[in-house]
C-alpha cells in the first residue's frame, strides 16, 4: 500500500493534539475518509438504488463507478492532494458523485450554495485559490457560464471550469467521464481538510469553514443513531446539498452511509415535495420552517398519500411550538427538531421524546464528546433554567476559521470554545432551548444574512450616505431584510426604492436571498446613548413606505 502523508494546508486550525488523541481514544473519531465511508456501502449494497433525481436513477455500484470515472477526469486536469475545488451546484444527480471524486483524490470541494452568485463566487474562488470551477450553465436566471469565463480570465489559480448543462446533465461532465476509472484507494487522511464551507456569517465576507474527515463523520454517524436512519430510509432533500443540514444531519451522507435511497429536488413547494413523497414512498425529510408551515397550511395534503412519511425533520431557525404541536396529527409524521451550525454542533429531539419535549425544544447536542457552556454577559456561567450565550467545544466542531486569525480571536475561546452567538437556555437532560441571538446575523427563514456585507454593497451607490441593515420580525420567515438608507443630500430619490435598490445588489452578483424585502428612507439613524447606531431600536420601527 502506499504511504500517505498528513496533507499541510497553511491557515487550517488543527485540533490540538491532546483532543485528537481523546477523540480517537473515544471512538468519536475512527480511521475512515469520506470515500472509504461510501465505498464501505457501495460494497454492501451494489444493486440498491442510492440516489434519484427526476428521471436519473443511480444504484450504488453505478454511483461508485461514476465516481472513480469523474475522478480520473479531474486527475487528467491535474488536480489532486489538497486542490481546491469551488462547486456551485443545485441539487443534481451528479452533486454526490462529483464531491466524491474529489474526496477520491483528497482534494478539497469548496462547497459554494446554488444560491451564490458572482459576489460571493468571486470572492470564494480568490479567498480559497481554487484551481477549479463546477456550476451550471444558468441558474435561476444567472448566467454562471459567464462568470466562470470572467473568472478564468482574471483568476491567477483557476485553470478549469467545468460547466454542467442547466439540468445539471451532459455537458463538459462528458469529457471528464472520458478518462477511464481509478481504482478506489487511499489517497487522503481522515486528518485531512476534507471541504469547506461557507459560513452565514456577521462581517462582510463569509467566513470559510474547514471540516476534516474524521471530525465530519463522526457527526454524521451519531445524526444516523439520533435520527433512526437504516437502509430502509428513503429520505426526500429539498434544502440544498451543501448545507450542513441537508449534508450531514443525517443528510445525504447519514442516508448513503447506511444504504438508503436519497431523493433530489429542487424545490421543496407543497406540489413538488408531495408528488415526491406519494411517488417515492419517502420515509424522511428534513426542512427549514417556512417550508414546514406551507406543508401545514396547505390543502393539497388531502391530495396526496403522505402515509409513508415518518420523520419530518425541522431546522435551521427557531420552530414556533405551535406549528410543531399540529405535524403530528397534520401531516401524520413524527416531529424532530434539529439545531445546528455549520462550525459543526448539531442537537436533536429524540424521535421517542414526549410530545412537549419534540415541540418546545432543540434537542440535546448529537454527541456525548460535545461540550457546551451556556455564559452571561460577564462569561459566568448561568444557573439551569436560565438563558445565556451559548459556547461548544467537540470532536464535530472546528477550531477555527480558515485563513482568518483575527476572527478566530473573537469567535473561539482560547480554550477552543466556539462561540455560536445563540442564546439558549438548558432544560432538564442537556436539552436546549433556542431563545434568541446576539450576534449580527439576520435568519431569513433558515437562510443567514451577514448585514454588514449588504451594507457595504449599499455604501458603494451613490445616493447613500450611510446605511443599517436589520432583520425585522415576519410570521412566516421568522425575519425578513430591511435597509434602512440616510439618503445622499441631493440624491434622486428614485434610486433609491425597494425596486432600484433591489437592481443595484442585483447588478453588484449579490445572492437573491440577501436582498433587502423592505427600505425604508430616514434623516439620520437613531443612537445609543454610546453613540452607536441603534440596531434594536431600527428593528422595532414601524415599517415605513418601501
Ligand atoms: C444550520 O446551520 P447554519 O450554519 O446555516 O446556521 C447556524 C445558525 C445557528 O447558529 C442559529 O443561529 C441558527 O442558525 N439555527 C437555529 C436553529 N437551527 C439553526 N436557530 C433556532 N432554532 C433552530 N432549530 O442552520 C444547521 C446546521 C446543521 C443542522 C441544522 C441546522
């Protein structure tokens, strides 16, 4: 066999050795990567179905074989150990196989959301110096295609793009499968950074999120445990694939480790989830609130036989109690309540809890290895019961951010706490109760908007002289964006409505979800009594004309 080395990637935090040795000793971290995780079940179950999308259907050895071909293809590009790869796909059938021939090669998919755009694309391809770009040719009306030739053209790293068609079918995926077969062997280290991901984020730009093999699996083994996943589950995805949530809590890792079926959408509306679920027999599926309360609300579930659903899983922002009291008997499925972050602690309710419990909590952390510290202000720690910053610290939770020391230095404790900026507080038996935030992040219906980063983008028009964005409170997203804009003396102020200013951020590649929902045009922006401009005040405001 040969020797594989630690892969050294500079401004990767590396556990310290003291936990790593804990960790293993443990069991929490076992001697696995990715590729041996899913190969393990491609061995086990050749001849069952692992993933559909439409009317593509993969078994597991057809799976395994797309793989170690798309990896052959990469290779023949050159790219290898350690190589950053930006994916920036939806949920197609080839997501799966294209991750894993990267995890083949031990290189590094940078897993961007369909929902970026050529801000945060941009940056991402710079930020991680990727050697590679995978998209679609379109996607929700952008054309990707172009910004792959920008990129390439300007990029000093990136060298391949490799562009799907906008079904995520043919295309240069063609040329790629060309190539023969590797044969499947060990290329990385669970040491190794296996991907990256993108934080929701506070400042300007997101953050970037290094997972190692063996700290991703364990979560993803002990989500499997929580979440009752066996080969029998047949599990709809409709958030996107490169969410921790729908990744790895259990996600489509939980599901393919274990010899289920997954099944791909692309939209998780009431008519196309539960045309899915009736045709499928889909046992589980995980969702943000939003789409859980247009689930309940609408008539269409008469129309369709859900009967098969057993879990629905909810996640991502705060579930109110309740819309979690009616999904039992609406929509005939257990509950399970799941609170997460992509820095790595994920909780869940127990599917055999009781009813109070399933509705009013977030569930316990996934693993026993996890700590949690629930401080005040003062970095005391609260009594039981009482609410309080929430700090975790795990074999599933990274140490750092990469390639950023100074937001290292605020979000983790030199101890290596991360700290999440929830507030929660602890019921009985290490439950949490998720009751607000303090950092500066708005939750848009499970997706996370940094303000600072839309506040940058508005500071550059040029009828804006100063701007706060805020989340302000919404019945069914939980929040929603407002700007509010100090106009430029002399300004037009046509430019700057919800439409104009919605085309500017357009214009600037920023990502839909993002975009403010309601502007609101002021003198001057009220101040604490330290002269900071008052965020609490701007998001109780009466809403003014858009
Ligand atoms: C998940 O991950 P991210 O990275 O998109 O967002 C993390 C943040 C948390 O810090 C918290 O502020 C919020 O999203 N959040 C919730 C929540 N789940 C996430 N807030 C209240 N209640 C919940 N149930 O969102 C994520 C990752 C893995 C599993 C599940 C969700």
């Amino acid at each position: 066999m040969t020797r594989v080395d630690p892969l050294v990637l500079d401004g990767f935090v590396p556990y310290p050795e003291e936990f790593a040795v804990r960790y293993r000793n443990q069991g929490y971290w076992i001697d696995q990567t990715h590729s041996e995780f899913l190969f393990q079940s491609i061995e086990r179950n050749p001849e069952k179905v692992a993933i559909v999308a439409g009317d593509i259907q993969l078994t597991y050895a057809e799976l395994g074989d797309r793989i170690l071909r798309l990896a052959a293809g990469f290779q023949h590009l050159g790219i290898g150990r350690g190589d950053r790869v930006v994916l920036h796909l939806p949920n197609v059938a080839d997501y799966v196989p294209l991750v894993f021939a990267l995890y083949e090669l031990g290189a590094i998919p940078v897993l961007a959301l369909a929902a970026h755009q050529r801000h945060e694309i941009e940056y991402i391809v710079d930020f991680t110096q990727a050697r590679a770009y995978v998209t679609v040719e379109r996607h929700n009306g952008n054309d990707l295609a172009a910004l792959a030739e920008d990129m390439k053209a300007s990029s000093s790293t990136l060298e391949h793009t490799i562009i799907l068609a906008p079904d995520g079918r043919g295309g240069d995926l063609d040329g790629l499968l060309s190539h023969g077969a590797l044969t499947h062997r060990r290329r990385s280290l669970p040491s190794d950074v296996a991907f990256v991901q993108l934080s929701g984020g506070t400042t300007g730009r997101p953050k970037v999120i290094p997972h190692t093999h063996e700290a991703n699996l364990t979560s993803v083994r002990s989500a499997v445990r929580h979440c009752g996943i066996t080969s029998g589950t047949i599990q709809l995805i409709v958030l996107p694939l490169s969410h921790s949530f729908a990744m790895r809590s259990p996600g489509y890792l939980g599901v393919l480790g274990s010899g289920g079926t997954v099944v791909l959408s692309q939209n998780g509306s009431p008519d196309a989830a539960f045309s899915l679920i009736q045709k499928h027999r889909i046992t589980d599926v995980s969702v943000v609130p939003p789409l859980a309360l247009a689930w309940l609300n609408t008539s269409l579930k008469s129309d369709f036989d859900l009967t098969s659903l057993r879990v629905l899983r909810v996640g991502g922002a705060k579930f109110s109690a309740t819309a979690a009291r009616r999904v039992r008997s609406e929509l005939g499925a257990t509950l399970q309540q799941s609170f997460g972050m992509a820095e790595g602690l994920a909780t869940f309710t127990n599917l055999d809890d009781a009813e109070e419990a399933i509705t009013s909590y977030q569930g316990r952390p996934n693993s026993d290895g996890d700590e949690v510290r629930i401080i005040d202000d003062e970095g005391n720690e609260v009594a039981r019961g009482e609410s309080g910053h929430l700090l975790t610290r795990g074999p599933s939770t990274i140490r750092g951010y990469y390639r950023a020391d100074q937001d290292n230095a605020e979000c983790f404790t030199p101890d290596g706490y991360y700290v999440t900026g929830d507030i929660v507080c602890e019921r009985a038996d290490r439950y949490l109760e998720v009751v607000g935030r303090s950092k500066d992040q708005i939750n848009r219906g499970g997706e996370k908007v940094a303000p600072e980063e839309v506040e940058n983008l508005l500071l550059s028009h040029e009828g804006v002289h100063d701007v706060s964005v805020v989340g302000i409170a919404d019945d069914v997203l939980g929040e929603r964006v407002k700007a509010l804009i100090v106009p430029r003396p002399g300004s037009d102020a046509q430019d700057l409505t919800l439409v104009g200013l919605r085309k500017f951020l357009r214009g600037r590649g920023l990502a839909a979800y993002k975009m403010p929902d309601v502007v609101e045009l002021v003198e001057e922006f009220q101040k604490t009594s330290v002269g900071k401009i008052s965020k609490r005040s701007q998001r109780e405001s009466v809403v003014g004309p858009a």
